[in-house]
C-alpha cells in the first residue's frame, strides 16, 4: 500500500518540525531588569535607562518648555482625525496587527509620569467636550518623568521604566519583586483554575507589565503567552524531571523569547515595514545601543491607535457571534469581566483573526478620541490630543526634522507628504507651513511604502529600532539557542501559539491577515466562502467546501469532503476521512496538507487536462508539486511518492 510520508503537524508540542529533546543547559541568562546584557554598559537597556534621540529635543528654551505657539491639540484631532466611516486596512490585516504590536510595545517601552500638568485646552463649543460653549474645558495632561541630570541645564529626557531588550518581560516583569508574584516555586506562571490571569485587589489582571488589562484583545494575548511558558515548562519537566522550579522557570523563558521574537521578526515586522526592510541577522554587536529611541515611543510606534475599530468580533468556533454580541471598544478598556463571563479569550482570539483593522492613517474612531476610559466628562479623554502634547511634552523634532534626523529627504509642499489632496489641505490650513508639523501626525499623513502599512518616515524609525533592539541584544536566541532548535522555534506563528493554548480550534495560517470564519455543523453542510479571503471550517459530516475567490484555507476536518478552494492561492486539508479535492480552469497556486491514501485529487472539471502526461511533477523542499497544464499548481506538502505512485491519487 503506498503511504504517503507527510511531516508531523506544525502544533507539535515542541513546535513546529517534530519532538527533539530540549538541551536544557541552555536557560535564560537575562537578569529580570535587563542589567548585564552589554558587559561594557551594563545598564545599557536595562529598566530605568534613559531614552536616545534620534534627533535633537525640540524646546522652545532648549530645556523643557513646551511650544505654545503650535495648534492647539484638540482642534488638530477635530480637523484631521475625525473618522466617520470605516476605511480598512488596504492589505487586509486583522486586528491581530495591532494587538500584538501594542504587546511589543509593552515588552519595551513604558514612560512612567511625573507630576508636572500641561493640561489641554479644549475649544470652545467642542461637540464632545464643551458642547455649551463654555470655552474653560480642558483635558487632564501629566508631563512624562524627568531623566536624572537632565531637564536644568541640559534638555529634558525620557526615562524607560521597563527593560529595553524583546524579552517577555510583560510575561516576567522588569523587577524581581514582580518576577516573584507572578512565578511559583514550580517555575509556572500563576495562573487562576480555568487558566486566565489573576485578578489583584482592585480587580485587574496581574501580569510582568502593569498594562496588561488595558483592553480584552490584549489581555488575550498576554494570557495566551502566560500558558506557551506554562507548557514549555511541563514539556520541559517532563523530559527532565529532576529540574529545580528555577531551572525550569529559565529553560522555559528562553525559549519564550525565542517565540516573540519569531512571531515579531517573521509575521509582524513585514507587514508592518515590507518583507525584506530588515536585514537577516548576523551577529550580536556590542557596540549597538538597543536602548529605545523617543521618537518610536512617542510618534513612530503609535501608529496602532489608527488601527482601531469602534468594535471587536467575539465569535464561536463556527463563525458565529456570540449571545453577547461585539463588545464596542469603549467598554473594552480594564474590564476583565468581559472576557471571563463571555467565554473566556477563545471569542476574542477568533474575532482578531476575522476583522480587517482600520488603516493607519490620519482617521481614529471615537471611541478613543473622545470616548477612551469613559464618556466626555466621566473620564473620557482624547487618544489624539494625547499623543500630540505627549510629542511636545518630549520635545520630538518637528515632521520635517525628523525626516532629515534620520536621513530622509525635507519636505517642501504638504503634497509631498500625502496624495490626499484633502489631508494634505487640512494640514496646511493648521500649521500653514511644512517646518511645524507634530512628527505624530506628519508620519501618519504619509502614504504606505513598500508593501507596508507605515509611510516612509515611520518606517524609516521602526527599522532602526528593531534592527537595533536585534542585533545590540547579547542574549538574542538565534545567539544563545542551538542551530537547529533556534530554526525550529523560529518557525512558530501567531497561529501555532494560538492554537495549542486555547480551545478557540483552526485559526488561519497568517493570523495577521484577516480569514472571514465560516464554520459547518456536526452534520453535512454545504459551505461557501466570499469574494475575499475565507476560513471555511467543515467541522462533521459529509461537507462540500467552496472558497470562491480570494487566497481561503479549506478544514475538511470529519467525514468525507470535497475541497474546491476556486480561483486565488489556497490552502486545502481534508483531515480525516477520505476526501476528494476538486481543481477547475485557472485555480491558482493551491497547497494541499496531509494527503492521505484514501484522498482523491479531481481535475477532470480542466479541460486541458487530458491525462497523467499533462501534469508535470516537480520535487520541492516543501513536497512534490504538481504543475497542471496551464491552469496553476498543487503542492502536496510534506509528501514524496514515486512517479509511478501519483496515477492513483489522479481523477482525469
């Protein structure tokens, strides 16, 4: 009988590429604040370090004074961000790219406040904050902290209050005192009997970096990562068990970083900036500041607050919503409740991976810009407005400085900045020249470059930053890890992690891309996707899948199913039983997983297709491909046979 060989699945328990042991003498060497990493400075990226400039501070006495000749904030916000109507993210992103972009951010950058207010004056007759026309509203603005030996005689600097390195320390914490509330004596994770977080006194989730519960999408993911460490460690144990709690804790956080990184580097990054704008990495450097730019954490890492949508999906496993329905973003700020009484994060996770963000552009809902941690009045405040005192509170460069700071062209018309000759007026009627634009809303108004989401002067900062935070990292883990074990955690996704720590199911293979979830029942179903991209999920029973058009995954799951992924590249697997997988005119560049003996492959619907001799068979490093006359390509994945093996896999 032939028997296809096909690699063992990417969820592995080891991750993807089967089940070595783990070489546990390679264990986390980080200390808990970062100290020690660069063993010239070492305090160099450790918690408490104060930022680099990319450029020079920008006060009006060079110190710390904050322009007041520049607009005012909120007539900025009013003018330019108010959105009106959805406008998705033109590559199809999910929301998952800004939630795991907003957990990088919590991994490196925290600015703690001080006690200095430059509170912001809202205008008169404000729909949402003045509507009476009193013209004495204001919104509350605390100043960031002050770096020691700055802000008198030299210019005001900003203090890092976590350590610099992509490190888990919003798993871990920045500090021994929270490493230690968080890990017991087994080296686990804390966590509570159905798996979540634990609640502290006042009723917030507690994990390494106090923002954990800032919103469902994130605390969803914390939670997520909280449990890859957890099964790192009883994987780990084991194999090994006659390991200390500390030894396991270290073995385990490694390779925790490990999946970050890869997740950040392989997924995350390249949406963001373009698939190659960062070099493959060659080394630790030691002469590399990884320490974190101002202008990333205070314009160019901002950009998710555009991203935003005034609701997130929470659906079950079939594609449905839940009873309770999208919970809006208003109420998804520090309300755990809204996860542990509405099934857990496996709705939210789904409803990330099914809903196109918004485009990162000069539009953000109101939910936070007048709405973000209650109603105007109650606590609401303004996202906007915020962001841009927090870049004159930090004395970023103008836009036009910035550019040339870090090595860019200036801009000499607001057309150059946008193609949007609307945005590109509104600029130019509130900072009537291109040398006062606030850095945040300049490098927001720019178009998208190379294939990414930012323009070019964001794009231009986060590779710095990222390139930097990479190579000046002595305990990198393509550094410290073994060559083949580093491969094979660097292959994990956001999926992988997904999938083996929840019950949320089958999740798209780029969860950074939104799939529209379209699942059957326990019985036969005949399911269709749309124009776009579609998850189509057969569940039992007897099913028919149709992807339609646009890139879909097919999950035949139960039963004996037919898989037609239609025109666009897809992913089609039948899982168990024997399935038949139907192939028409012009299908695409199509990849077929775990093709088993009793499958069938039809291409008797292509009419150039004649017999076996009009299929070519080409042997590849992901598996055999067949290339099908004129009309595309079926690679089986992980699959070899011999030429005279395929005929019986063929319906002609």
């Amino acid at each position: 009988m032939l028997r296809p060989r096909t690699t063992q699945s990417p969820n592995d328990a080891f991750g993807p590429g089967g089940r070595p042991g783990v070489d546990v003498s390679i264990q986390s060497q980080r200390s808990v604040d970062g100290t020690g990493n660069n063993e010239t400075d070492i305090d160099l990226g450790s918690a408490g370090s104060t930022m680099i400039r990319l450029g020079d501070a920008d006060y009006t006495d060079g110190i710390g004074s904050i322009d007041a000749g520049l607009p005012n904030a909120r007539t900025i916000s009013n003018t330019l961000f108010d959105q009106t109507e959805s406008v998705e993210d033109p590559n199809g992103y999910s929301d998952f790219l800004w939630a795991w972009g907003q957990l990088v951010d919590h991994d490196i950058t925290l600015t703690p406040t001080g006690t200095e207010h430059a509170d912001i004056a809202v205008p008169a007759g404000d729909p949402d904050f003045d509507p009476t026309g009193t013209g004495t509203v204001t919104l509350s603005f605390t100043r960031s902290e002050v770096a020691d030996g700055t802000g008198e005689t030299v210019a005001r600097e900003q203090v890092n209050d976590i350590t610099t390195y992509i490190d888990g320390s919003f798993i871990y914490g920045s500090d021994e005192a929270t490493r230690q509330s968080l890990v017991d004596d087994t080296g686990r994770i804390v966590l509570d009997d159905d798996g979540f977080l634990p609640l502290d006194e006042t009723g917030q989730v507690m994990a390494g970096d106090v923002r954990a519960g800032e919103n469902v999408a994130l605390t969803s993911l914390q939670t997520v990562m909280a449990r890859e460490h957890n099964r790192w460690v009883d994987l780990i144990q084991a194999q090994n068990p006659g390991m200390t709690g500390d030894e396991l804790f270290a073995a385990a956080r490694v390779r925790v970083e490990a999946v970050v990184q890869a997740v950040t580097y392989n997924e995350f990054l390249p949406k963001l900036v373009g698939a190659d704008a960062i070099a493959d990495y060659t080394g630790y450097d030691s002469t590399i500041d990884p320490s974190i730019a101002t202008e990333f954490a205070t314009a160019a890492y901002r950009f998710g607050h555009s991203m935003l949508s005034s609701s997130l999906l929470r659906l079950n496993a079939d594609g449905s919503s839940i009873d309770a329905g999208a919970i809006e973003l208003s109420d998804a700020f520090f309300n755990p409740d809204a996860i542990t009484e509405n099934g857990g994060i496996d709705p939210i996770l789904r409803g990330l991976g099914a809903q196109t963000a918004q485009a990162a552009d000069t539009f953000v809902v109101d939910d936070v810009r007048s709405f973000l941690f209650g109603a105007p009045g109650a606590g609401g405040l303004d996202l906007v407005s915020l962001n841009i005192q927090r870049g004159r509170d930090h004395g970023l460069p103008d836009y036009n400085d910035l550019r040339e700071a870090v090595g860019l062209e200036r801009v000499t018309s607001f057309d150059e900045i946008t193609s949007d000759a609307t945005i590109a007026a509104k600029l130019e009627a509130l900072y009537g020249n291109v040398d006062s634009i606030d850095a945040w809303v300049g490098g927001l108004a720019e178009d998208a470059v190379d294939g990414g989401v930012l323009g070019e002067l964001f794009a231009t900062v986060v590779i710095d930053q990222f390139t930097r935070l990479r190579d000046g990292d002595r305990l990198w883990s393509q550094a410290v890890l073994g060559d083949q074990e580093a491969d094979r955690i660097w292959g994990t996704t956001l999926s992988d992690l997904i999938e083996r720590n929840t019950d949320v199911g089958i999740l798209q293979e780029d969860a950074f891309t939104a799939y529209a979830r379209v699942g059957g029942t326990a019985g036969a179903d005949t399911l269709i996707g749309s124009a776009g991209e579609d998850l189509v999920l057969g569940g039992g029973g007897n099913d028919v899948l149709s992807g339609g058009a646009g890139t879909d995954e097919l999950h035949g799951q139960d039963g004996m199913d037919t898989l037609n992924g239609g025109a666009g590249d897809d992913l089609l697997v039948g899982g168990r039983g024997p399935d038949m997988f139907v192939f028409e005119a012009d299908f695409g560049d199509d990849r077929i997983r775990g093709l088993d003996t009793g499958d069938r492959i039809d291409l008797s619907r292509i009419a150039s297709v004649t017999s076996v001799d009009d299929v070519e068979v080409v042997e590849t490093a992901d598996g055999l491909v067949l290339m099908v006359a004129e009309e595309g390509t079926i690679t089986l994945l992980g699959t070899r046979f011999e030429p005279n093996q395929l005929d019986g896999y063929l319906l002609i």
